[in-house]
C-alpha cells in the first residue's frame, strides 16, 4: 500500500509541501505502511534541501553580495531540482496509488510508435550528457497506445540506465513482430550483480532498502502491466539490459485517430521531472 493526498486547498507553496508531508506521516502507523515511512523521509530530506538552501540565497539577499551570480544561480538551480524530485516522488505515489485501486486508465491514439521511441530519444539526449542511440527494425509501425504512460515507462527505463552506466553510452533498440514490439535498452553496468540489484528493486524491495528507485522501477512495471504488457532485466555481468514488450494492436476504428503532432513541449516537461535526479542546468 501506498499514501496518497488527503489534504488539500492551500495555495501556498511551503503550505503545500508541509500538508504533502504530514499526509505521508499519517499512514505510517504499522508495519504494512513500511514503505510509505522511507518515502516520508525521502521527501524530508528534499524539503529540508529547499529550507536550507533558500536560506544562503535570502543571505545573500539580506547582505547585498557582489561576489558574482554563479553561487545563486547554482543554488537556484539545486531548489528548482529538489522541487522537481519532489513533483516525482509525489506524482509516482499518486500514480501507484490510482493503479492499486484500479482507477489508472488508458487513454488510447493510433500512433506511428517508431517516430514516439525516436523523437523521446532525441529530446532525452538534448536533456542529457550521455549518449543515447536509436535503432530500429522498421521505419514505422502504427499501433494503439497511451502515449503519455508508454513515455513515462521508458523514460523511467532510461533515467535508471543513465543514472547506473558505467560509461555515457545507452542502446535503445526497437524490434516490432507480428503482435508485440519489444523495446531493448542495453547498457555497460558498474558492476556484475547488477541485474539481481534491479531485479530485487523492481519484485521484491525490501523495507531497509526501499527507496526512489524501487518506486521508480515498481511504478514502471505497473504501467506495462496496465498495457498488458512486461518489463524483465538481464544482463551478462559486463551489460544489462531492460526489456519492454507491448502488445501491438493496431485498431483501425474512427475511435483511434493517428495523432501527427508529437507534443514536446509536456515530453521535456517530463523528462526534467524524470532525471531530476541527473540534472542542474548550472553545473
């Protein structure tokens, strides 16, 4: 089980964040709620981060500083990643929460899915440091699909990729056959117990290391599963790889329109929230 949002109405921000965090303390109260008490001190430590660091920079307000903007921009910069952590951790919860009550539904388009795959692709890569390639076995396949959920899946996939690689270079091939599409995403790991690492986060997290990752990772697998498809990992000690297979059902009803404009605007969006964990644009 996971918690959700009880409290709402407030239009302050730190308000917001105060009642975000005490609805997470209030399911803690036995032992099935275990994971909800390392999300609470998940969001405390990143509230904590926000507090102090908003201090040095109304510091150096208070003082009239002239010793350059790179400090402010780059504590700036720390805020706005917390608070972007924060949204994640908080839309993951959320979203668990909607798919253990059955109230996570599909919200389907036909869609040409080699452009999808590609183009989050190319907006990852001009996101990121690493490098990320693209390959395919064909140059379209048109499918039925929930765009935004297929999308939040696979950049899940790639922020734990990037963020577990030994080296900056990510592999993401797509193979269509007859009735499943099978996305690969092959990377050099840090080291050889990767895949049980991985494994263990995504079935079987225990409490003592239940962290954003296993809500990453468990959220993913639900999100294949709401699809009815599968995420699996593997690996030959030197690689590992995430696989995600979907069912390729290509409706041809009027009900399911093929949608031409990629909206990349809500997919950077998504991708800043995603690899919060990656990125300070003043590093």
């Amino acid at each position: 089980m996971l918690p959700y949002l009880t409290n709402a109405g407030t239009d302050k921000p730190a308000n917001t964040l105060n009642l975000a965090y005490k609805n997470l303390e209030e399911f803690n109260y036995d032992d099935d709620y275990g994971e909800d008490l390392k999300i609470s001190n998940e969001l405390n430590n990143i509230i904590s981060n926000i507090h102090g660091e908003s201090q040095l920079i109304e510091l150096y307000a208070l003082n009239d500083k002239k010793s350059g903007e790179k400090p402010i921009l780059r504590k700036a910069g720390s805020i706005q990643q917390n608070c972007l952590r924060l949204i994640k951790i908080l839309n993951n919860i959320s979203d668990l929460r909607k798919f253990e009550k059955e109230h996570l539904n599909l919200c389907t388009s036909n869609v040409n899915i080699v452009e999808i795959v590609e183009n989050l692709v190319m907006n990852t890569s001009n996101h990121t440091k690493g490098k990320i390639i693209f390959d395919t076995n064909v140059e379209e396949k048109f499918m039925t699909c929930d765009i935004n959920k297929f999308q939040k899946s696979l950049l899940i996939l790639l922020s734990t990729a990037l963020k577990y690689s030994k080296g900056d270079e990510i592999l993401v091939k797509l193979k269509v056959f007859t009735d499943t599409i099978r996305i690969d995403l092959s990377f050099s790991s840090k080291n050889n117990r990767s895949v049980d690492f991985f494994k263990d986060k995504m079935d079987k997290p225990s409490f003592d290391d239940f962290d954003n990752l296993s809500l990453d990772l468990i959220l993913c697998k639900s999100l294949a599963d709401l699809q009815k498809g599968s995420i699996s990992v593997g690996g030959n000690g030197k690689e590992t790889f995430f696989s995600l297979v979907l069912p390729c059902e290509n409706n041809d009803s009027l009900h399911y329109l093929y949608k031409k404009d990629l909206d990349d605007e809500y997919l950077n969006r998504q991708i800043q929230i995603e690899f919060s964990d990656l990125l300070n644009p003043y590093d």
